[in-house]
C-alpha cells in the first residue's frame, strides 16, 4: 500500500465520534470533494507534523489526509501538557502543527498551526505525493517524556485486510483512544477494509459509550481488561450484539475471558498481544489465557517468536524501525527481535504472562509478579478487578498487598461478608501461591485508577 489514502478511497464507509459533546459521522467520501484543512493542506506536503488535537474524530481524519503527503506525522496523546508537547515537537524536529478547536495543550510558539475542520471543506487538493511517511507514535505507561516510536503504514497495517469481509457487514469499535498502539490498529482495520467506525470519547461514561455503540450496530469491538471489567461492572454490557469481543494491553486472565463469554454467548472471545514497538505477536481464541507453545515451535508467517530470561521477544515486519532521539536503538542484539519486557512462564505447554519486568516485586529477595496474584483473586466471581502493589516492610523489604473491587458492592457491607470474602480470598491464594506472594493485607475499594490508556495504573509505571 502506497499510503493511507490510495487504499480507501473512495469509500462510503463513515467514521462517526463525539466531537466536542455532540455526535458527529463522516463518510471518508466525502474526503474526496475537500479537505477537513481546506486549502491549507498543500501547506503541509513534505513537512514534519504534530497532531495535537483535541478529538479523536480530527485525529482519524487528519491521519488520512497526511499519510503520503507529510514527512512525519506524529499523533500525540491527549494526556501531554505543554511541556512534554515542546520536548515531542523538539524530537521529532515538527515544523507545524494540526490543532482543533480544543488543543491538548499550548502548542510551541515555532509551529505553524494547522486547524482541521470537523467536516471537509470544499477545495481542490492533491493528495498522496508517494512521500513514505513516518507515522510516529508515543509510548504509553511512562512518566515524563514519552518515547517517540518510528513506524511506517505498511509496518503498521500491511498486514491488516484490505477488502470488505463477506457475508454480515463489520462495523468496527474500540475503546481505545486511537492514538495510542491498540486504538490505532482498530482504525486501520476499519479504513483498510473499508468498514465503518465507532470510536469512543473522553469525556463519555462507559454506558453512554455502550448505547452509542449498539445503537449503531457495532459487531467487532475492542479494549483492554481493565474497560471490559468496566463494561461487565456497567450493568448494560448486554446491550451490545457483538460478533467478536477482542481484549489486548494488559493481560487478560482467565476470569475476565470466562467472564466475557457469560455477558456474549454468541461472539467470538479473543485476546492479543502487541506493543508500540514490536507490533502485534498474536491473537489467541481458545478461551484460554496465555497462549501455546506451538506459538513459539512453529511460527506462522512472518512472525516469530522466542523466550530469552522468561522474556518474550518478537521479530516481524510489523516491528518498529527505530526510537527517535537520544533513545537506544529499538532492535536487540542486531537479531532483530524486540524485548517486550513481559515476562512468561511455560506450564504444560502453554505460556503465561506473570507481569512486566520492571513491575517485580521483591520480597525478601524473592520475586513477585503483581498480575499472578491478581489472576488468582480475579477468579474469585465475587471479585470484579483487583491491584496488587508492594509495601515497604522493615524487614523483608517489601510485602504484598492487594486492593480488590468487588463485582456487588453492596456485599462489602454487609455485617459479616467483608471478613468471610477476604478469609476466602486469601485461602486462595495459600492453596495457589508460594507464601511470599500472599498479600500480607487485602481491602476492598469501591475503584481503581486507570490511565488514559485503559489500563490500570501500578505504581511507578
């Protein structure tokens, strides 16, 4: 695919969003009589550009009408203030950039800004150059300055398919913000094979988002454990029909996966595993957690897999080509594979996610993976999500403690449930776990952060 453009149009397939608290649809035809920048986007051809707005439906838009025509377009997220916008714009050398209305923060006084349109403008513009452009994406779960990732759209979405699928039409959706990993791969899903797209709104609560949703008749829909542990907590997931139900960012255990077949029967449970840099491994849709050795033994494609210190570790045409910057280089030991950081284990051939390597725990130095301890409460169909962190103990370092959401509320205060739960959680636990991974305290909170990603947020991520 040359670029973004050439493969959809024309398309009558819309993209429709909040945009600025009302409902907005634009069918990606209508691209080809104008332009969301008018005139002004011949201005943007062969430059290095921020995207820096405010709503997703601007970003989704824009994204089209700037692949093959800019140098670099980088998407920046809507968390960024103002100082980490100019330390972006530094990196990347950006000479313009595209705000809406609402802008994600002050932009840098050297910029020329761009303002895109909710809607296409009338104008006679050219698009697609055959410049390669760069689509730069941030990384997500870090504090201060993001790392710039270098992608290129055939890395991103060569992959992905291109035409309609037969039979029932797609109608895709995500949770996910799409300019971020996981969001960005349901938007080029959807473009490339030409299918409409629901995409979610910051400001909108989780059932606002789900009746939009069904009313629009979405059949292919996507977030992390954390929304859908939202959506199961809602009380309104069976308002959706879904076809395929697809969890990704996180690990998804196996409580959640048999929790998500109960609320859809009928749809296709699966969960996938990528990352900004490496892209996307694999989907799983066995309805089991983790994924098969025969992964790893016998890789299908262009993908391959393999297992370095309980690492995972990928190599494929969808890796990244580079950090921009002053970070090290993107691929490992010139081989090519990428270290995802997460660690697994492999049990009765199938290996298990035990949690990100910098998230250890170490009790007396002996470690902990927050998410093993977490997959055991989940199990629990009382307990809804939970958030195992350390505690600094005198002795031992550190000690377990874990935070739990319960899926009824109510049942926390009745009179004697909050201790009989909690004995019944941590009895658990000793049945499943060596004893230094035994929350040292449990406690029931009524929620938990999440990060503008989906995800939970743990400390020091």
């Amino acid at each position: 695919m040359s670029c973004l453009w050439d493969s959809i149009a024309p398309s009558g397939a819309a993209i429709s969003a909040e945009f600025h608290g009302r409902g907005a649809s634009v069918a990606l035809a209508e691209l080809a009589a104008g332009s969301t920048f008018g005139t002004a986007l011949e201005a943007l051809r062969g430059r290095s550009v921020l995207i820096a707005v405010r709503e997703q439906l601007a970003a989704a838009l824009a994204l089209i009408e700037l692949d093959g025509l800019a140098r670099r377009m980088v998407l920046c997220t809507p968390d960024l203030n103002a100082e980490q916008l100019a330390a972006v714009a530094a990196t990347a050398e950006a000479d313009a950039i595209v705000l809406d209305t609402s802008p994600v923060a002050p932009p840098p006084a050297h910029l020329q800004p761009y303002v895109v349109a909710p809607r296409p403008l009338r104008a006679a513009v050219e698009r697609g150059s055959g410049e390669r452009t760069e689509w730069i994406l941030l990384t997500s779960g870090t504090t201060g300055t993001p790392k710039l990732v270098q992608h290129t759209l055939q890395s991103l979405g060569g992959a992905l398919p291109t035409q309609p699928s037969s039979g029932e039409r797609t109608i895709w959706s995500t949770f996910y913000d799409i300019r971020r990993y996981g969001g960005l791969q349901i938007y080029l899903r959807a473009v490339l094979s030409r299918s409409p797209l629901v995409l979610s709104s910051a400001g909108e609560s989780t059932q606002d988002f789900l009746a939009r949703a069904a009313a629009a008749g979405v059949t292919h829909i996507s977030g992390t454990p954390s929304h859908w542990r939202r959506v199961l907590m809602s009380g309104d997931a069976a308002i959706l029909k879904p076809q395929y139900v697809r969890s990704s960012g996180e690990v998804a255990d196996q409580a959640l996966l048999d929790n998500l077949r109960a609320a859809y029967p009928q749809a296709r449970i699966a969960h996938a595993f990528a990352s900004t840099e490496a892209g996307v491994a694999f989907d799983v849709n066995d309805g089991r957690a983790g994924f098969p050795q025969t992964l790893l033994d016998h890789p299908s494609g262009a993908i391959e897999l393999k297992v370095v210190d309980h690492t995972l570790r990928i190599r494929s045409g969808r890796n990244a080509a580079r950090y921009l910057g002053d970070a090290p280089a993107v691929l490992v030991g010139g081989d090519g594979f990428v270290d995802t950081g997460d660690m697994v284990e492999l049990v009765e051939g199938r290996y298990y996610f035990r949690g990100r390597m910098g998230g250890v725990i170490n009790v007396g130095g002996l470690k902990v993976y927050p998410e093993e301890v977490e997959a055991v409460l989940n199990a629990d169909p009382r307990v809804r999500m939970s958030l195992v962190r350390a505690r600094r103990n005198p002795i031992t370092g550190a000690v377990v403690v874990a935070d739990v959401v319960l899926a009824d509320p109510a049942s926390s205060g009745a009179a004697d449930a909050p201790d009989a739960i909690k004995n019944a959680l941590l009895d658990a636990c000793r049945r499943s776990l060596a004893a230094h991974k035994v929350p040292a305290m449990l406690r029931f909170v009524p929620a938990l952060e999440f990060t503008a990603a989906g995800k939970l947020v743990r400390p020091g991520a």
